[in-house]
C-alpha cells in the first residue's frame, strides 16, 4: 500500500476526512437552516410591505456570510492540522520548500483568506438568491391558488424549516469539503517533499458513479482529477467549471501519495 502524507493508507485516510468533516458540517448545518428559517419568517411577516424586502435579503446575506465564513475557516484549519502531521510519515524524504516550517495553521488562514476573498462573495450571494427564490415561488403558488396576503405568509412559515433543513444540509456538506481540500493541497504543497494524489470515493450506495469510476486516479500535485471530462483540482471543487451534480454533496477525499 502507497505511503501517504499523513501515514494512513488512502482508504483509511477517506473515511478520517469524511469523519472529521461530517461533525463540523452538522455543527453548521444547524446554523444555516435556522439562518433560512429566520429570513423566510421575517420575509411572511413583512409580507403586506415589499419595500422591506431588500433589507430582509441584505440582512440575511450578511448573517449567511457569518456563519460560512466561521464554517469555511474552521473546515481548512482543522484539515491542515490534520495534513499537517507528517513529521513521521516524511522521514526519510527530501524536503525542497522553504515554507515547511511555516505552522499548519498559519498556511490554512493565509489560503482562506486568498479563497474566501476570491469565490465568498459569490457563493453568499447564490445562497441569499436561493433563499428569495424559493419564498417568491411559495408566493406565485399561493396566488395561483386563490389564497390571501394571511394564508400565503401562513404558507411561507409552514414550509420554511422542510425548505431550510433541505438545503442546509446540501449547504454544508459541499462547503466544508470544498474548503478544507483547499486548504489540504495548500498544505501537502508546502512540506516540501515530491508527491502524487489519489483521488478516494467514499465507495457507498450514496456514491455517484461518476466518482466511483475516479476512484484510485492518481495524478500530480498541480495537475486535474477528470470526471466526465471535467476537470476538478480536488472534490467540491467550484472554482473549476464542473456542474454542480460532481462537486456537491461529495464525500470523496485526496491521499498524498509520497
């Protein structure tokens, strides 16, 4: 079996990530649908005034971009100190890059910084959209139906928390693993050693095939996992031009294979 950065072997090393990242993508699931939640009930109670709306939506992108900024911090910190122990399993490997001795930490928050600066925004702003959207059609439902102002704000409420918990989940799970292999490949980069990676489906009746047919690929440090002749630079990977059916809800991980 492959030595890998951490001194697991690949499939162990999956199922220590998945671990890891389903306890923080629960502890933030819960936040974010009662963020949904909260910003649906304000929006039926202010029904009969839609000048409030934009405030109601603007108060709800900066409280979503709380919580995914804690989210998104945690996920790659908490990964890169667990990429980060590699004393043991590099002995014997010649190290190249001056940045090894730089803390696991320290990489972490200087490359979510970088990220989160680069795709945050954007993805705060497709939630809050989202969010909008889904009470807008509760609405146009609601007129099709012949209810009042009353009953469709009634409406609103009634399917806020199924709506909410829904996405929350979707939510979580797709940034916390989007974050923290960014943070992994800043990582493994800086211990200074040669490498390869090794794409690691979960291998369960929740895996998609496109990534069970990945499992086992193994290629560069700076070159593309291809799925369905996409390529992504690590799973959840949005800043490639993947479509959303190969990046969310992934509970695939990357081994770094010495």
């Amino acid at each position: 079996m492959a030595n890998t950065l951490t001194g697991n072997n690949p499939r162990r090393e999956q199922r220590i990530q998945a671990l890891m990242l389903d306890r923080i993508a629960l502890k933030y699931q819960r936040r974010i649908a009662r963020e949904i939640a909260r910003a649906m009930n304000e929006s039926a109670n202010n029904l009969g005034d839609p000048t409030r709306q934009p405030a109601i939506m603007a108060k709800h992108k900066a409280k979503m971009g709380r919580i995914l900024n804690s989210l998104w911090f945690e996920s790659g910190i908490d990964m890169a100190n667990h990429i980060g122990g590699q004393e043991k399993a590099i002995a014997g490997y010649q190290t190249k890059n001056d940045e090894q001795d730089i803390p696991s930490t320290l990489i972490a928050n200087i490359t979510m910084q970088s990220w989160v600066s680069q795709y945050g925004e954007a993805k705060v702003v497709g939630i809050t959209r989202t969010t909008q959207e889904d009470i807008n059609t509760i609405i146009n439902d609601s007129i099709d139906s012949g209810l009042s102002e009353r009953d469709t704000a009634k409406a609103i409420k009634g399917l806020s928390f199924t709506r909410a918990a829904g996405r929350a989940g979707t939510i979580a799970r797709t940034e916390t693993h989007s974050a923290a292999n960014v943070s992994a490949h800043a990582t493994a980069k800086a211990a200074g050693v040669k490498m390869r990676r090794e794409w690691v489906a979960a291998n369960n009746e929740r895996t998609r095939k496109s990534h069970d047919d990945a499992d086992g690929q193994i290629v560069g440090m700076n070159e593309p996992f291809k799925l369905e002749g996409y390529e992504l630079m690590y799973p959840s990977d949005y800043s490639s031009n993947a479509p959303a059916r190969l990046t969310i809800n992934c509970r695939c991980a990357v081994a770094y294979i010495l």
